[in-house]
C-alpha cells in the first residue's frame, strides 16, 4: 500500500498483524456460541471473543488512520484477501473440541499478555494505550485459560488424554509466535513495537510451569510451521473469511 | 438386543465425529456440576446480594463463571459463592407459625417514642 513511511508510527502491516489475530481467534472462539454444553462457558468464551473483537476493532481503527486512501475498520476487515491477512497460523485452525479450544487461548493469552506489556512500555501512544486496555481484558483470558489447561490436563483419563491430543495437535503452530517478520523488526527499531523474539523465554518459562501443574510433558522445540505473518497461511483461513466476509463481498456496503 | 452406546464429553458437537470414548467412566457433565448460589456486592459500603445461581465444578469456577455470567455489565465488585446444598431454608408451610405471632406486636416498632426536632427521618 502506498504511503508515506513516518518513521514515529507503527507500520500498517505490524497493526494489520495484531490486529488479524485478534479478529480471527475472535472469531475462530465465536463458533461456541450456542454451542457449549454448559451456558456459563458457552457465556465464557463469547466474552473473550467479543474482547479480542474489541481489540482488532482499535488496531484496524488505528491502521485505517494511518494508511488513510479511503480505508475504514471494515474495509480491512472484510474487503482483504486470504493473502493480505497476517495473523498467526496458530489462531486460524479449526476450534476442534474443547481441550483444543482452551489450550489455544491459553497458549495465545500467554503470548499476547507479553506483548501487550511490552508495546505499553513503547513510544506510541495510541498503541500504548490500546495495549493498556487491552492488557486487563488478557489477564482475565490468560486466568481462565490457564484454570482450563491445569483443569482437563490434571483431570480424569478422558480429559488428560484430549489436552495431551491438543498439546501434540497445536505445539508445531506455537514457534511461529517467535519468529520475527520484517516489520516487526522494524517497528522494534524505531521503539514502536516489540520483537517477538524477545518473549521468547519468558512464555515458555510460563507454559512450562503451567504444564508441570497440569501433569502435561513439554514437547521440545522442534521444526515449526510458520508463514502467516507473511499472508502464507493453512487452508482454513480462507473458510473463515468466506463466513466473515459474505455478506459484505455479495452486497458491498450493506449494512443494517 | 443390545446398543453401542458412544459417549459425548463437554465441548463435542454430536455430528462432528467426536465423541469417541464407549462405555467409560462418568464424564463431569452438567448433570453432575454442583449448583452455586451467588451474591454480587455491586459497591462498596453495600451488601452482597442474591443474583441467582450457577453450575460450576468448584468455587474457584463458580467465581469466573458469575464474573462472566452476572457482571457483565458492570454489575458488580465483589462475588461471594456459596454451594446451594450449604443453604438451608425456612419451610414455606411453617410460614403460619413463623411469621404470624410477629403481627400483634406493635410494641416492637420504635413508633412509640417522641422523636427530637432535629430527627427528620427514623
């Protein structure tokens, strides 16, 4: 996109990038709605979804300023192709059942909860105080998650062996959180945003005690599937933006 | 005659395949989720009061699920929970004998006192 690059703001992309995790995982957590067995959990997991909603809502707000040209919040929520879309791969994969669903977000909620500190701590504001909103709204994620994981893992035969399922399922997704793209690492530079790279040991210090609670071993850091960020992603992004985005691509503007 | 039984644990959508354990040990199901009473305190200075209940599998869930259940909305700043099973209640066909013999003895309202002029309200 073409744009003037002010080195004092976050590049559209490093805002596009957090902001697509929070739109898909949102969204990827909303299929429960009306679905979990139990209403206080089905209640649970649509309030986060509805945070991480909120939060991408500011971040593409925030983008869309930015790269101005027309761009809104909904533009570069449903007018982006499968390519354009920069959010982890991790985030995009089916909600499976619930051991998956939670280990997911926990594993996610440990990530951003990092993050969010880090950018809250960086020079600009506007990010800065997205990240302070954002960071209550995590803790509470992180907490439920975390309760969830220790919970099905230390829990009866049934449940430990579908978190351990989850464990093998997922894991392979978790070093892409790590790997640092190039507007990350430039947005590092200019002290706007956080490389990646250095949350690295303190989530898996993290992880590690929390599987030690659950009775979970830790997988050792192995190859990992990346590309995301790169707008390289698995098959099933293009089902969610398919949902996502229909009603906007068959009736462009419509609204209600 | 007899059914295979296939056996749906939380979080299984009964069409999407899973569900895949036969015949084992009871799964920790609403069915057997204790309910929890909960009482919201919704600022400081007041009291606690009864919301409504909820299933949990023990106190610390009880305390999320009425966080996500009862304040979204600001309702609240403190959360009690309590298992329903603790609660006794009075019985509502002693209500005659409990609650009647209190309605003749007007003497136990304070109205019999001549109230000083500065005392607006009492």
């Amino acid at each position: 996109m073409p744009l003037a690059p002010d080195s004092r703001l976050p590049t559209p992309d490093y805002l596009l990038h957090l902001a697509d995790n929070a739109l898909i995982l949102g969204h990827r957590n909303s299929e429960w709605c009306g679905h979990g067995p139990i209403l206080e959990q089905d209640i649970a997991i649509t309030n986060i979804s509805l945070d991480l909603i909120g939060q991408s809502r500011y971040l593409y707000q925030y983008a869309a300023s930015i790269m101005g040209e027309g761009a809104t919040e909904d533009s570069l929520a449903y007018l982006r192709d499968v390519r354009e879309f920069k959010n982890y791969l991790l985030l995009e994969l089916p909600k499976g059942d619930w051991a998956v669903t939670v280990l997911r977000q926990y594993f996610f909620s440990q990530f951003q909860i990092l993050q969010y500190r880090a950018l809250q701590q960086k020079q600009d504001i506007q990010l800065s105080a997205i990240a302070e909103k954002a960071i209550k709204e995590t803790v509470y994620h992180l907490r439920w998650s975390k309760e969830w994981v220790i919970r099905l893992g230390d829990g009866t035969e049934e449940s430990s062996r579908r978190m351990n399922k989850a464990v093998d399922y997922l894991w392979s997704y978790t070093g892409e959180l790590f790997m640092p793209s190039k507007f990350e690492i430039a947005c590092a530079e200019t002290e706007i945003g956080v490389d990646p790279a250095t949350l690295k040991d303190e989530w898996y210090a993290s992880v590690q005690q929390v599987f030690a609670e659950a009775a979970l071993t830790l997988p050792s850091q192995g190859w990992t599937q990346s590309g995301g960020k790169e707008g390289v992603h698995t098959e099933h992004l293009g089902f969610i933006l398919a949902e996502l985005q229909f009603m906007q691509r068959a009736y462009p503007g419509n609204e209600w | 005659m007899s059914f295979q039984s296939r056996k749906f644990f939380y979080g299984d959508i009964p069409d999407d395949g899973a569900g895949d354990s036969v015949n084992s040990q009871p799964s920790i199901s609403e069915n057997n989720w204790p309910l929890w009473e909960v009482f919201i305190r919704s600022k400081q200075g007041l009291d606690h009061k009864h919301a409504g209940s909820l299933h949990a599998a023990d106190a610390q869930m009880a305390i999320e699920n009425a966080r996500d259940v009862y304040t979204r909305r600001m309702e609240g700043i403190s959360i009690w929970v309590v298992e329903s099973k603790y609660i006794h209640a009075s019985n509502p066909d002693e209500a005659e004998s409990f609650y009647e013999p209190a309605n003749d003895k007007v003497y136990r309202h304070p109205t019999f006192y001549v109230l000083p002029e500065a005392v607006k309200n009492m």
